[in-house]
C-alpha cells in the first residue's frame, strides 16, 4: 500500500521556537546521529538561533497538535548546499524523511546550486538509505560517511512544483490549525461544563 504524501512547507523566521522544540525533543543518541556528535540543549538552542532564514531554508511537516514531525535545515554554500535532517521516533518509516530530502533537493536546485550534500555517521542506516533512494553517491570513511548529489539547473517545472508544494503545505497546516482551535474550545467548554455540574462555578449576582 503507498503511502499518502507528507506535506512538506518552508518555514519563516518566527517559526524558529517550532524548529528549537523540535530539536529538543531528540534524544542524546538520535541528538547525535543528527549533528554528528553528543550535543546538549544549550547547543542546540545556539545552533538555532544562528540559522538565517534569508539565506537558508528549514522545511517541516507538522502533526495535528502543530509540533514539527520532521524537520530538514538547507544550509546555502558557495555553489553547493548541505543538509541535515531529523524525524522524531514516533513518526519514522512513514515517508518524511524522503519527503523532507525530496522538498531540499527541489530548493537547491532553484538555488541554481551545483550539488547537495549530506554529512552523516555510517551507523545513520536511514539517512544512509534515503541518500541512496534518492541516487546520491556516498563515500564512507573511519565511520562517516559524506553523500554528494549533482544538481541539473532549474526549469519551469522546477519553479511550478515548488510553489505547488508550498501551497499544500501552508493548506495542510491552516486546517490542522483549526481542527487544533475547534479542540481546545471544545475542551474549554467541556471543563467549564464540569465546573459547572460540580457547583464550582460560581453564579452571576444581579
């Protein structure tokens, strides 16, 4: 059975708390398969904090309660760009990280940039195996392991499935943004309604 696609949107600057949130919630042996070494919150909170969101670009796909699934970090280099990726464990083999590599090699492309690269640990088996899925050449090394694919130009359909792709993604996020607001007043209610049967709220005074 194939699966359905992920929404995949670029994300914006003020977005940066759902890109921290994200990294934090990694665990110390994903934390380190991820940036390729032990890294603690308060590194993670600078390495977020240095991303330029003019100058890159972070992509991510967002599950019902607005928190980031997924998320790719697209670093621009001189001709090239290099990327990182991470899903956190409850949502893995389900697509997103193919989808988050897919969405990262279409934006380099219209970057007009040479190639994309991928740095990683050997033992990273998923990210080793997307790299290959999406025909990078990866050379491995005293347990690393560096992918390199070569980027053709831009073209119109390049541009187009972009600006498509974006569009669903910011449509995927508005309605699981309602669904989000139409629950919590849902709860609102229904704890006020409690409240009330328990005789903890108070009648008005006339």
């Amino acid at each position: 059975m194939s699966r359905a696609p992920q929404p995949v949107r670029e994300l914006a600057a003020l977005e940066r708390d759902a890109v921290e949130r994200h990294f934090l919630a990694l665990g110390a042996d994903d934390r380190r398969l991820r940036f390729g070494t032990p890294i603690a919150d308060s590194a993670i909170r600078a390495y977020v904090a240095r991303i330029d969101f003019d100058r890159d670009a972070v992509f991510g796909v967002f599950d019902e309660g607005l928190s980031l699934r997924g998320a790719a970090h697209l670093a621009r280099s001189s001709g090239h760009a290099e990327l990182g990726v991470s899903v956190l464990p409850g949502y893995r083999n389900q697509g997103l990280g193919a989808a988050l590599l897919r969405r990262a090699v279409l934006h380099a492309r219209n970057w007009q940039g040479h190639g994309l690269f991928m740095h990683c640990l050997r033992e990273n088996r998923a990210m080793m195996h997307l790299a290959r899925k999406q025909g990078m050449v990866i050379v491995t090394e005293a347990g690393e392991a560096d992918a390199w694919l070569e980027l053709p130009r831009p073209d119109a359909a390049t541009f187009f499935g972009e600006a498509f792709e974006q569009r669903v993604g910011l449509l995927d996020y508005a309605l699981k943004a309602q669904v989000a607001h139409g629950r919590r007043v849902l709860e609102a209610l229904t704890s006020q309604d409690g409240e009330i049967e328990q005789g903890v709220v108070a009648p008005a005074r006339h």
